[in-house]
C-alpha cells in the first residue's frame, strides 16, 4: 500500500489493530487493591449500539470498535499544531500495523483545550466512541473526563498533569514520578543512603520534589539537605553551595539544559568530589550536550532504553518520510492497547480490570501498566553518563513479574 492510500484511509477515520501491545502471559503478583477495579459510576452508560452511531461502508458486518481521538489539531500554536498531526500519523501508523478491520477511529479537534476538548468529546460519544484516545493538555483532560464518566467510556489521555488521573481517566504519559522512583531505588541498591535535592522553583520541579521525597521514604534513605532555586544558570550557586556541605553520597538534579551544565561545575567547585558523590537525574538529561559537560560524567538518571523505539522511528520514517515528534509514541501505544482490548462484547470489553491488568502492557518504549489511580508505571533503564553516549547500568525490566525497580 502507497503512503497516498495510507493517507487517504486514514483521512476517513478507519479501522486499526495492534501490533505494539501484547499482554504477559504469566500470572501477576498480587494486584496492590483490596478489590477488583470497579468503573466509574455512569448515568448514562453508552452500553449498547445505536442506528444513529457512525458507520462506514466497507466495515465487516457488526458492531466496529468506535475509538475517539482528541488531539489539538487546530491549536493556535504551529509546534502543537505540528505535534497533533505527528500523534495522528503514529495512530494510523499503529492501525495499519494491526491490521482489524473492525476497529473505527474517528477525530475530533482539541484545540486550545477545555471548552473546545468537551465538545469534541460529546461530538465522539454521540458518534458512538466506547473508549477516547487523548487530549493532550491537562485542563482538556479535566473537560473530557465528567462527560466519558457520566457514558462510561474510558479516557486514555496524554497529559503529565498527576491531578486529572483516575476515576475513568488513565494517563499514558511519562510521569517525573516513574523517573525519580528508578533512579533512587537504584542509587540506594548501590550503597548510597544520605540524599541532597537541587530543585528548580517550577511545576516540574514541585513534582519531581514530592516524587524523590516519597522515592527516599520507600528506600529507607535519609534526605539530608533540600535547595530550591529559581531556574536560571545565575541562581544556582549559593543553593549548590549548601547541597556541597550537607554530607549527602547522592544528589538529586531534576533539571536539564542549560542550567544543569552550571550546577555541576558549580558542585565541583565548592568540594563536591565527583568520586564520592553520585548526581541523579532524571529523562530531562537526555541531551547530546550534556553527556559532554566533565562534571556529569559518570552520574546516573532513568530513561527507556536506548534506542527501545527504533523499530517504531524507523516504521515511521518509512511511512511518512519523517521524524516522529517526541510524544507520537504515546498514541501509537494507545491504540495499539486499544486493539489488544477490542475482543469481547460491544460496549463491554474497555473494563478498568483489563485496563490495569497488573502484568502489564509491551509499548514502544518499554513495559506500562496502569495503577488504580489512573496513572501509568514503567519499564525504566538507568543510564550513567558518558561522553560517548549514555551507558545502561540497570537495564529496564522486560515483565512486572519481579520487584524492584
């Protein structure tokens, strides 16, 4: 099939399957919930199919898998307009690859969230969406959300935002959470136990800040200082100063860029011996850049493996004769979950005990599952820093049969 048929398929919202999910097979621990997973209580449960729902010709006969998308497809903003079509293509790309004919996608546009978000999504279950894949922004999630759970159609959505997560709403996304979790855990696996933060006053780092705080609690560490400062490379060094005196074996950086390559020197400078001392971070060191500053050689964060999505980047490539954005990933595995799911009765196979299977789910980028708030845990490597590329010192797990990462 030529990429203009592809495209042109794809245009009249068709069907997909998937290729990239597969469930373990194996029996699971047991699940951290003292019941089942029950779903959202809905008033008006969308349980069965409707004449007035949309149907293509062409589809096998029976009911198809209506599956609703929401991206910002007419954001006022190029980058997310750029970003919305990027996530589309990985969608199709993930429909293709599957290969069910009975599964239906059908858009609807996002745009600059909220208002627009809850209309596209009343627009979808009126269509006949049994489950909704998106929206992007946090605020588009929180619109979306009361009008699936009153239908009991499920939200697989790809905001950050820890806050719009569960009763019906399952986040895709990678969470700062997961991050901090392996990063930690790690470092006190190899004998580091006194903890330093250097935390930027921003929303990111509010997060990351509570995720390392609870990571340090799990592990039985000790936080031995914690510094916050505003994010610019000029604000960083009476706070690494005192991060430089507390005595801590470890130190937690969640930030990148520009201003990372200023803590680190910084840190040095004020007689932080490198040898002794272990900087962590988190997916926000992923930078070619930084892997070069001396002062971060040999620190650890955690990442999906190197190179985990090449096989979907070079699928995409092919198809489309681009890179992928950076999130397109996420909506291939939404639908790719999508297909694994769409067995069994209409209306009734989008269940939260599917939906959390504890085994876990196999996406581009790793292994996810869904814990019962709604947000997602992960597969996680941890990379030590290397001027020729990072180095996997903890590879990322392949099943969430064992503990420990």
């Amino acid at each position: 099939m030529t990429l203009r048929s592809l495209s042109r398929l794809c245009a009249i919202a068709l069907a997909v399957a998937i290729a990239g999910c597969t469930a373990r097979p194996a029996p699971p621990p047991p699940p951290p919930m003292v019941a089942a997973p029950q779903a959202p209580i809905a008033a008006n449960p969308l349980d069965r199919d409707m004449p007035t729902y949309l149907r293509l010709p062409g589809l096998p006969q029976g009911t198809p898998v209506r599956v609703g998308v929401i991206l910002p497809f007419s954001s006022t903003a190029p980058a997310t307009r750029a970003l919305a079509a990027s996530m589309m293509k990985a969608a199709q790309l993930a429909m293709f690859d599957a290969g069910n004919p009975r599964i239906l996608l059908m858009t609807a546009d996002e745009g600059n969230g909220g208002a627009g978000a809850a209309k596209a999504a009343q627009q979808l279950l009126n269509q006949g969406a049994e489950v909704i894949v998106g929206p992007l922004f946090g605020a588009s999630v929180s619109a979306v959300a009361p009008i699936a759970r009153d239908r009991a159609v499920p939200v697989l959505a790809f905001s950050t935002e820890r806050t719009v997560a569960g009763n019906g709403v399952y986040l895709l996304s990678f969470l700062p959470r997961n991050e901090v979790r392996r990063v930690v855990s790690y470092a006190v696996s190899r004998g580091h136990r006194q903890f330093a933060a250097l935390v930027p006053q921003t929303a990111y780092g509010d997060v990351a800040q509570a995720a390392f705080q609870e990571s340090v609690a799990a592990n039985k560490g000790n936080i031995v200082s914690m510094e916050r400062f505003a994010p610019n490379a000029a604000a960083v060094a009476a706070p690494a100063a005192a991060i430089a005196k507390s005595g801590a074996d470890a130190v937690f950086i969640p930030q990148g860029g520009t201003i990372l390559r200023a803590i680190g020197p910084t840190l040095s400078q004020d007689g932080m011996a490198r040898g002794k001392v272990k900087l962590l971070g988190t997916g926000l060191w992923e930078e070619a850049a930084l892997a070069r500053e001396p002062s971060l050689q040999g620190a650890w964060y955690a990442a999906p493996s190197p190179n985990a999505d090449a096989d979907f980047v070079g699928k995409y490539r092919n198809a489309f004769g681009a890179e992928p954005a950076s999130l397109a990933n996420l909506a291939y595995d939404a639908v790719s979950l999508v297909a694994l799911l769409s067995q069994g009765e209409a209306y009734h196979r989008f269940t939260p005990a599917a939906l959390m299977d504890p085994n876990g789910f196999s996406g581009v980028s790793g292994i996810f599952r869904f814990a019962a708030d709604g947000t997602s845990e992960r597969g996680l490597a941890v990379l030590e820093m290397n001027a020729n590329g990072p180095v996997v010192v903890s590879p990322a797990p392949t099943t969430f049969l064992r503990p420990g990462f």
